[in-house]
C-alpha cells in the first residue's frame, strides 16, 4: 500500500492521459484520483489559482483522509508548488513523469520564452490556440499513440487554451523546498529535467517511450510509479 496518488494531467490535455494508470491503481488498493482541469482556461488570467483550487476539491473523493502524493505529467509539473501550498491536506511526496520543473523559488514561466514564437504564430483572432494535438503533423501524433482508439480518446479530450495560459508565470512559494520529490521520464525531451532531478539527490527512472508513454504502457508506467514513491517515503 501507499498514501493516495493525486494524478495531475497536463491542462494541455484531459484527463484521460491518467485514467488507465488510475484504474490500475484501484485494482492494486491504491486510493487515486485524477483532478479535472479541462476547464481552467476560462475566465482570464491567473490561472494557476483555478489548477490549485481544483486539485484541492478533487482530493475529497479520496477515501483515505491522511498526506497524499502528487504525480504531474508534462508542464502539471510547473503548478506543484502552487498546488502542494493550496492542498487541503499534508504532500507527503511528488513525482514528476516527463514534466517541468519549477524553479527552486521565485516564479515559473509555463513556457520557455523561445517557445512564445511558436504559440504567438498559432493563435486565432481571439487569442485561443487549436487543441494540442493539432500543434503537430498528423504522424508524429500517431507515432506517440500508435493505438488509434487511445488516440481518438486523448485527441477528443483536449481543450483549447488561451495563448496567455503560456504567457503566465507560477509561484514557487517557500513550503515548497520541504516537499520530497522523485523523478519519472519516458522521453529525451526531458534530459535536462531528469538531470537536474539526479543533482538534487531525488530517486530517478527511466522508462523509455513517447510522452504519453502512460497511456501507451499503463501498467509498466504504474509499477515503476510505486517503486518510485516506495523509495521517497
């Protein structure tokens, strides 16, 4: 057993990204939820308050009441620090898996400043960017979810967010430091992250794949996931 898993998805995505390994953890015992931030988007910036906030209601459909742990996928990474000083209850541990990592204090872009260009030139009239799928051609998308039916759930998923959800910047509040953290990584993308992670001392692992290996191999992706918390607590 271990404490409740709080999965958080990329709000770049839904939260179908960690529904497979969800299940899995249910059927081993393992408390988990999967928070939904499909609608965070809304309303204007700041929007880091709204991914805190929903994160903090979705842990009452935990059955344990005790410390949880919080997993982030992909830039969900960026928000912990946010999240873990809103949660309603102790962050016994996180994990990043193929994530960003904030700053050590201070604040955190959502995305690298060279990487503006790009989401500038993708922007509609109104300043809302295609779903995240659609950033990309057609067969590196099918390359990372070779299963066209895992595919078709992740794609139809997806919501549409404002080019100023990039454009924000995300506290990295001083309780932060406390918090112990492991590291996960699927792709080479995150070279630098898991790096970094290893500088820090934190327990790292490497299963190779796409970024969304979690959906490709939820089961490996769920045993590795344990082990790595085994390890911080």
């Amino acid at each position: 057993m271990t404490i409740p898993l709080v999965l958080v998805h990329s709000p770049s995505v839904g939260p179908s990204t960690w529904l497979p390994v969800a299940r899995r953890l249910h059927l081993r015992g393992v408390d988990a939820v999967v928070p939904d931030l499909r609608h965070i988007g809304t309303g204007g910036p700041p929007y880091w308050p709204r991914v805190a906030g929903v994160v903090a209601d979705a842990m009452g459909q935990l059955d344990d009441p005790g410390p949880v742990a919080l997993v982030a996928h992909s830039n969900a990474g960026l928000f912990l620090p946010a999240v873990a000083e809103s949660s309603p209850r102790p962050v016994g541990a996180a994990v990043f898996v193929d994530a960003g990592l904030p700053h050590e204090d201070g604040e955190t872009p959502v995305a690298p400043p060279e990487f503006l260009p790009l989401l500038r030139g993708l922007a509609d009239p109104r300043g809302m960017l295609p779903r995240w799928t659609e950033w990309w051609p057609e067969e590196e998308v099918a390359a990372l979810l070779p299963d066209p039916r895992v595919r078709a759930e992740v794609v139809a998923d997806q919501p549409r967010l404002p080019l100023d959800y990039y454009e924000q910047t995300l506290p990295v509040p001083a309780s932060w430091a406390s918090v112990r953290c492991g590291y996960l990584q699927f792709s080479p993308a995150y070279d630098d992250e898991a790096a970094r992670a290893r500088r820090a001392g934190w327990p790292v692992e490497v299963v190779r794949g796409g970024h969304l290996h979690q959906v490709v191999d939820p089961d490996r992706v769920t045993d590795v996931l344990l082990d790595i918390l085994a390890r911080i607590l």
